[in-house]
C-alpha cells in the first residue's frame, strides 16, 4: 500500500513538473545509446574475430604494410604540398615586388609633377595670413625675452 502511495505522488509530480519528464526521457535515451554502442561493439568485434578469413599474425602484417604504404603516401603528399606552398611564396613575391615598383615610380612621377607645379606658381598669401604670422613672430619673441 505504501509502495502505491509512492508512486501516486511520482506521478503527480510528473504531471505537475513537465520538464522532469523530459529529463528522465532524455536520461533513458542516452542509456539506451550506451548500451547499443556496447553492444554493438562486442558483437562487431566477435564477427571480426570469427569470420576473419586469415590468422591473425597475418592480419597484422598486412596492417602493417598497408600502415607503412599509408605513411609512405602521407610523406610524399607533405613534399609535394611543400613544394607548391614554396612556389606560390615566390611568386606571390616577385609579384609584389613587381606590383611596388610600378606603384613607386608612379607616385615618384606625381610627387615630382606635384614639386614642378608648386615651383611654377607663385606663393600668393593673403595679408591676414601674412599677418596672423607676424603676430605669432612677435610672441613667440616677447616670450623669448
């Protein structure tokens, strides 16, 4: 009787919190995957083990040369990978180089136009500036003193 009151109340508290349902549906999942993802290995392994068609010294040196061809690959890849990086680095650079040298000779042509022209014209100055200057001349010459 007891043990049917007990359950009374797990039920009216499950109806009453929604969101501990979902915990305890959620927990029975994952239990659920763990125990199919054991499962699943031991009988993956045991078909392994039983229906293997060589001894398992052989297995292992076949593994062991596939192994060996699987690194002899990877190494060979790494090379030719670095080769192409070390490549594209020098091109990537000589067109740099190529790209600063054309851009500096034509901001060395504008500068120079810029110098040329600035030599042609004759410094025109207003006579506020002008006298704005003289201003600053004769403080800059009383704090002197």
């Amino acid at each position: 009787m007891l043990k049917d009151v007990e359950k009374k109340m797990k039920n009216i508290k499950e109806v009453l919190d929604p969101k501990s349902r979902e915990r305890k549906r959620k927990q029975e999942q994952k239990k659920a995957l763990k125990k199919g993802l054991v499962l699943g290995s031991v009988l993956g392994t045991l078909t392994g083990i039983f229906f293997a068609p060589d001894t398992g010294k052989n297995t292992r040196k076949k593994t062991k040369v596939e192994l060996e061809k699987l690194k002899a690959n990877l190494q060979e890849n790494m090379a030719h990978s670095k080769e192409k990086i070390e490549e594209n680095l020098l091109d990537g650079k000589e067109k740099i180089v190529a790209f600063y040298e054309d851009k500096k000779e034509i901001i060395t042509n504008k500068i120079s136009n810029i110098k040329e022209e600035a030599q042609d014209e004759p410094n025109i100055v207003d006579e506020d500036e002008l006298e704005l200057d003289m201003d600053i001349n004769r403080l800059y010459d009383n704090e002197d003193e």
